[in-house]
C-alpha cells in the first residue's frame, strides 16, 4: 500500500508517539525496523503517519523501548484500529478542508474540552444562522456550497455533546464575543439564547470575561485543549482566520493549560456569566 498522501491529524499523532517512544528509549529508526522485520523507511512512514501500523507491532515496539504503560500502548493501538469511513466527518473528505474533518475528530475522542473564546462562540456551540453568517462573511467570498457545507458540518459536531457519554465542557468567552452582533441583532440574540439554554446542561460550563477584567488580557488566541483518554494525548488547537494548527509538546501542553487556568481564574462563575449573558439578550430586545 502507497504512504497516505495527507494522513489525518489523529494517524499523525500515533507516529508521533511512536517516534517519542523510540527517541525516549534512545533507538535509532534503523534499530526499530529490525525489531519488526522491516526496514528503515517504513519505520520513518509510521512515524510521520504516512501509513498504518499493526496493534502487533506497537506492541512489539513497546516492549523494544521498555515502554511499561499499558493505558498508553492500549489507546495507541486503539488508534492503529480507527479507519476512514468510519465516522460521520469522513462523508466531508474532498468536500471541506482536512482541517475541518481533523477538528471533528478531535472532539470525538476527547474526555473533556476547554475553550478560550475572545470574539466568536465555540464551533459546537453556534447556532445555524451564526455559523453561516460567520462562513458568509469569509474573505475572499465563499461559493455558497461551500458555505452550506461548513455550516452543515459544524452543525453536526453539536452531537459530541448530545451522545450518552458526553465529554466535559467549559467555554471560557469574552465580553466582546458576547457584544458582537454576527448575522445582525436577531441573529446575535438567538445565539446568546442558545447560550444560554446549552449552559443548563450539566456538562456544559460557560463563562464570561468581563471588559472591565484587570486580570487577564491575553485575548488573541481562540484555544481549545481537548483532553485525550490518557494524558500523553492531550491536544491544543489554535485557531486562527488563516489557518489553525495542532499542539501536543510537554511545553505546549502546559503553556495552555495555565492560559486557561489564568483565564477561568478572571472570569465570572457559570452563575454570573448567565446573568451577565442575560443582561445583553434584553439589551438586544431593546
């Protein structure tokens, strides 16, 4: 079978694993091939995620770099059994960006998610005629098919909240996202309204961000830290209006997650961020 041209951010991560595996043990690639009876390229493949890797054979390697964490080696392998096709995102593969398929899939896997909102609402969290407003407003314009399509999609990643087994979300959101009237005023108030609704599930959270906040003022970024089903997958993804990425170093991870933390620390509590979410709906109405 020929290497994947674009393998997905989840097939890449497994190599990248891998290949922290090797490294931390202090193999070369070379070494690794002749544990599993194949040669050097292949092994550079798997690691950059270009092709597809036996449970047998993570579990061989494990073993090779004295790698004696089981729940680690368990979610590895329950990767290398994921296929394409198998998910709802992958109906949009050729249609949308990989991006867009990358981020479904992250919040599909994740135990828990936390989000740094300064100007828009999480993806999960819009309403059908934000979103498109959002896709709308694009530069340069987007064919309306293309619009539909994102809109369509992004709709469809609200069901990682609506499943049996949701994972834990907090949306941290700046006053600003609270004050921007995206679609116009029906439009904006209806998405504070959803807000508001999704906010009285209980795994949901959000807070507010106050303007008149004197302790945190780091509101460029859009984060989102989706926590993996062991630690060493925990994921940040940055967004941003020319393109996004995928963060998973030690440093990264813990960078982002004291942002977070310094973030939640100046936000109002779930209580008050109702209440003040509330007070702009009826500024709407007026």
């Amino acid at each position: 079978m020929p290497p994947r041209d674009s393998p997905t951010a989840r097939q890449a991560r497994l190599g990248g694993e891998l290949r922290k595996l090797r490294e931390r043990a202090g193999k070369t690639a070379r070494e690794a091939a002749g544990m599993v009876s194949t040669d050097q390229a292949k092994i550079s493949h798997i690691e950059a995620g270009r092709i597809g890797v036996s449970e047998a054979r993570i579990r061989k390697l494990a073993v090779f770099y004295a790698c004696d964490d089981e729940p680690l080696v368990e979610a590895l392998c329950a990767i290398a059994r994921e296929h394409r096709g198998q998910h709802w995102w992958d109906e949009y593969r050729g249609v949308l960006a990989p991006g867009f398929l990358d981020i479904a899939e992250l919040e599909h896997h994740a135990t828990a998610l936390r989000c740094l909102q300064p100007v828009t609402f999480p993806g999960i969290l819009q309403t059908e005629d934000y979103a498109h407003a959002l896709f709308a407003g694009v530069i340069p314009r987007l064919p309306e098919d293309e619009v539909r399509a994102r809109v369509e999609h992004r709709m469809r990643r609200r069901g990682v909240l609506e499943r049996d087994a949701p994972p834990q979300f907090e949306a941290i959101v700046h006053e600003a996202a609270l004050r921007m009237r995206v679609g116009g005023r029906k439009v904006a108030r209806a998405q504070l309204e959803y807000l508001l609704s999704a906010s009285e599930r209980p795994v949901i959270t959000i807070r507010v961000i106050p303007f008149t906040s004197e302790g945190f003022i780091e509101v460029t970024q859009t984060v989102m830290y989706a926590s993996g089903v062991v630690p060493q997958l925990d994921t940040v993804h940055i967004d941003a209006p020319f393109g996004g990425g995928f963060l998973d170093s030690a440093a990264n991870l813990d960078r982002y997650r004291t942002l977070l933390d310094l973030a939640a620390q100046a936000a109002l509590s779930p209580e008050e961020s109702r209440s003040f979410i509330q007070h702009v709906v009826r500024d709407l109405r007026d």
